[in-house]
C-alpha cells in the first residue's frame, strides 16, 4: 500500500471518530432525540453497515466477537450518549480519550509492563491534565456528564484491550456490534416512557451508526496494514482536537484556556508514553 493512500485512508478515519463526537451533539442541541434512543439507534445502523462489509469482503472469514467485548461496547456507546447531553464536543473528546488511553496504560502496568522515566512523566502529566479539567470552577464541564463520558472511555479501553491481537478485527467488531445491538434495543426497551425521536435526531444517530463507526472503523483496520503499532496511536492524538475544532465551527462552542491547557497536558502526557515505547524498542530494552 502507497504511503499517499496510507496517509488518506488515516485522515478519513480519523476524521469520522472525531465526527462521533460532534454528530452526537448536534442531535442534542438540534433535535429532540433522548441519549437511550441515540445509542440504540447508533448500535442499529453500525451493526448493519459492518454486517453489509463483512458480506460484501472476499476472505471467507465471518462475524466475530464475543458477549463481554459487546458488552463493553454497549457500556461506551451508552455512557458516551448521556454524557453528551451536558458536554461540549471537544471536552468530552478530550475526557474520552484521556480515559481510553490512561485505561491500556493502566492494564499495561499492572499487566507488568514498566515505564522508563519519560514516559513515567508523560502518564502523570497525562493524569494530572484529566484532573486539571475535571476541577471545580466556572470553566469546569458538568460533574455528572464528565464522569459519564470517563465511564465510556474506560469501557472502550477495556473493549480495545479484549480485541488487541484480533485475527479478523473488522470481523469480530461486526459481531460485537450485532451483539451490542441487542443490548441497545434492551435499553431501548427499559427507557421506553422517556424516548423521544424526531427525523433529524435518528438522521444523526444512523450516521454516526453507519457511517463514522462502522464505515470508520473499516477505513481505520485498512489504514492500519501501512501503519506502525505507535504510529497508529500517536496520530490518533488528533481526535480530540479534530472533534473541537468542529464543535466550534459547527456548534459555535468556546475554546476555553481550561481546555486548551489540559489538552496539551492530556495529549502531550500520552505522547510522551506512546512515543517512549518506541525509543525503548528501537533500543533494545
């Protein structure tokens, strides 16, 4: 694979996790779906997309996965839409995805792991940049959606860790959204006297479905063939401020010095963690 394709099928991959985040909260802020309605709507449209992909391939590999890994994407897909009722895009970006990578890194540690000193720096920047954001004051987002959205980041870090090492990772994510499906229509089910779906809110929801997760996540495994192991995880950096970037554009949402202030501790902390993974295996140690 040519790196120009490489380095496209990355930016569109990247470019559509980020959309998650700002599809969810333009069905907030413009329509009258509620979150359980979301989720499940998103888990619907996702199965489907990756279910039509996984036909449409030439492997005779088939559907996947497992009831914990689903159950852990149910978890993320979920606390991700409740949280987002009350976050703006690029807080909860940024909160997601602090709590996602600080979540491996964790498993990595107690899995024996160690960290050399850089990277001991990087993960207590990284925290202290979590913390920094979450502290009380005006500019300080809402206590309930935060926790919220660190609850969805630490179900997708459980979720990616189950799956590192997939033989068939689109597979077993095709399977893992079917199943988590089933969860969402349970949810669905259990918030029944409080749904509320208008046009516009399921429009949004099957987008995010179909096209930023299910598509995405097949742009993404594709990109994945021409990447290196860190350099996969260090672009993806990138997401959070993608996703503010269009909450602003889009949603005309403040860029506050509080966000900015912890996204540099956030995102550098973790690419002083990721990047020193490499330095240590470039020199043997």
């Amino acid at each position: 694979m040519s790196r120009a394709r490489v380095a496209v099928l990355t930016l569109i991959a990247l470019i559509a996790f980020a959309a998650n985040s700002i599809l969810c909260r333009l069905a907030f802020e413009g329509s009258s779906i509620d979150p359980a309605s979301f989720a499940s709507i998103r888990l619907l449209a996702g199965a489907l997309a990756l279910w039509l992909i996984v036909g449409l391939r030439r492997t005779a590999n088939g559907i996947g996965g497992s009831w914990p890994s689903a159950a852990a994407l149910f978890g993320y897909a979920a606390a991700f839409s409740f949280a987002y009722v009350s976050l703006h895009t690029g807080v909860g970006a940024l909160l997601l995805f602090g709590a996602v990578q600080a979540t491996m890194i964790l498993a990595g540690l107690r899995a024996g792991e160690r960290l050399n000193g850089p990277q001991g720096a990087g993960l207590t920047l990284a925290l202290g940049g979590l913390g920094y954001l979450m502290l009380p004051g005006l500019a300080a987002p809402p206590l309930a959606g935060a926790l919220l959205m660190l609850a969805a980041g630490i179900a997708w870090g459980m979720y990616s860790l189950r799956g590192r090492g997939a033989a068939d990772p689109l597979g077993a994510t095709a399977g893992n959204f079917l199943r988590a499906a089933l969860l969402g229509i349970g949810l669905a089910l259990a918030a029944l006297p409080w749904l509320q779906v208008d046009s516009e809110g399921a429009g949004y929801a099957v987008l995010s479905g179909a096209l930023t997760s299910g598509v995405g996540y097949a742009v993404w495994y594709a990109a994945l063939r021409g990447l290196a192991a860190t350099h996969a995880a260090t672009v993806q950096l990138s997401v959070p401020v993608i996703a503010a970037a269009g909450g602003t554009l889009l949603l005309g949402e403040p860029v506050t010095l509080r966000l900015v202030l912890a996204s540099v501790a956030i995102l550098g902390g973790i690419a002083l963690v990721v990047l020193g993974k490499s330095f240590r295996s470039a020199s043997g140690k």
